[in-house]
C-alpha cells in the first residue's frame, strides 16, 4: 500500500483483522499482548470465546477499535476493506500483508515476528513448516477446478494464495488462464468444457457439504467431486505446518476415487 508503519518497540494491545494472523499471533505467545479479534477468528478456541470481538474482516466496528486503543494492528490487503484499513490507519499502526504465494506467507510470518518482538519463536515455526514442506512428495499432477462459492459459481484465478498451493500439492489449476481475474465467475457448462480430473469444493468462504458434492456430481456427468478444507488451503499463518499431512491425505482420497 506505500505506506510507512511506525509501532512501539514491543507492541501491547494489538488486534488482529484476519483470522488465519490471530491463529499466528498465538502460536507466537502473544496471550496478553492480543486485545482484539474478528468474529471470523475461531482459532484457537480459547481467544474466539475469550477476547473481544471487533466485527468481521469486511465489516469492522470501527468505534470499539478507538476504545480498545491499540497499539498495534494487523490486517490483510484482500480481506481487509481499503475504506476501514485508511480510516485505521489515519489513528493507529496498521500493518498489512500481501499474500499470493507460500514464499509471500512465510516471509509475512517472520515479518510479525519482528513486529512483535518474537523473532525466535517465529524463525522456530518457519523451520517447522519448511521441513514439512521439503518432506512432502506431489503425487501424480492433477487438472483441478476449485470452488470458492455456490451461487454465482466462483473459482480461482492464477495471482492467488490458493492457487500457489494447489502447484505444491502437485495440482494443476484449469482456471489459471485468468492472469487479472483473482476470483472469477464460472458455470457448469465451462467447468464440464474444461473437464478437469477433479472438482473441490472449499468448506471456506462458501460452506461447502456433502450435499452439495452430490448435487454436483449429478451435473457434471462423471467428473468426481471433493470436498476439501478451505482452511488447509487458504490459511496462511501457523497452521501451514498441517498442510503437507493433508496433502499426503488428499492423495489417499483421491487414489480411492480413482478406482470407484
């Protein structure tokens, strides 16, 4: 965004605008120093009953964030509005990331690392998450379609978080001809043109369930459909050392419906 962030030294009441970045700031030890979170923040468990909630990442309540007083803020480009992140940052420290690889992730967490005051812990679970990553194998490479929303039908384009870790899943993205379109709009007739091996269905932003699997597989004449963790795959915090375990699980399920 251009701007220049100025923070105290070791910052005490922050507040964290993204869910997968609250997930961070735990794993980091930041207890006492996190004030606030959004209502999309359930992990872990413990802040999501405990700490104050302060809207969601699109729809924060801008006047209990003057109340809380902040020291610290952190938020995202894509999940965070411009018009709240500009009216925050005209009275607080706000700190944003970009997110649109594994790489960008991984040097996003050892930037909060810095901003908190926790390099060591943050270089720990670096190394924690590349030795998962350098351990995992891709399998065979898929062609996949991904579904992020129901009605209108929504996929991902190339420039994405999810795309990225579709390529180390070892998956090709049929949608990655969209090199401006992040989130493009899709049908039925395209996804059947395009017929990829498999289709995903996220469990995130859209809940995706079984019964929609089975309606889509009704539609799609024979092209199989998965639901996936849209956690495992649009997650870029801590909880990124989960991911290559389920991949290599994913692999499982997908051999399985390979032979029905």
């Amino acid at each position: 965004m251009g701007r220049t962030v100025q923070c105290a030294e070791r910052p005490q009441r922050i507040i964290s605008l993204v869910p997968s970045q609250t997930e961070l700031l735990h794993d980091l030890g930041l207890e006492n120093e996190v004030i606030g979170i959004t209502k999309f923040c359930i992990a872990p468990d413990e802040w999501f009953r405990t700490k104050t909630r302060i809207g969601g990442t699109k729809q924060i309540n801008r006047e209990l964030i003057a109340q809380l007083q902040p020291d610290l803020i952190i938020g995202n480009k894509e999940e965070n509005s411009i018009e709240d992140i500009e009216w925050l940052g005209a009275r607080f420290p706000v700190w944003m990331s970009d997110i649109f690889t594994l790489a960008d992730a991984m040097e996003m967490i050892r930037q909060v690392g810095v901003l908190t005051a926790r390099e060591e812990k943050a270089a720990q679970l670096m190394q924690e998450i590349q030795r998962e990553f350098s351990a995992y194998q891709p399998q065979s490479r898929l062609s996949v379609a991904y579904l992020i929303w129901n009605q209108p039908c929504m996929t991902i384009g190339k420039h994405t978080f999810i795309h990225d870790l579709l390529r180390v899943w070892g998956a090709q993205n049929v949608f990655d001809r969209h090199e401006d379109e992040r989130y493009p709009i899709t049908s039925v007739e395209e996804i059947k043109r395009l017929a990829p091996d498999v289709l995903l269905l996220s469990t995130e932003p859209f809940p995706f369930t079984e019964a929609h699997a089975d309606e889509w597989t009704k539609r799609l004449d024979g092209i199989p459909v998965l639901i996936v963790s849209g956690e495992r795959f649009s997650w870029y915090g801590s909880s990124l050392k989960k991911v290559p375990a389920y991949f290599n699980e994913l692999n499982t399920r997908i051999a399985v419906l390979k032979t029905l």
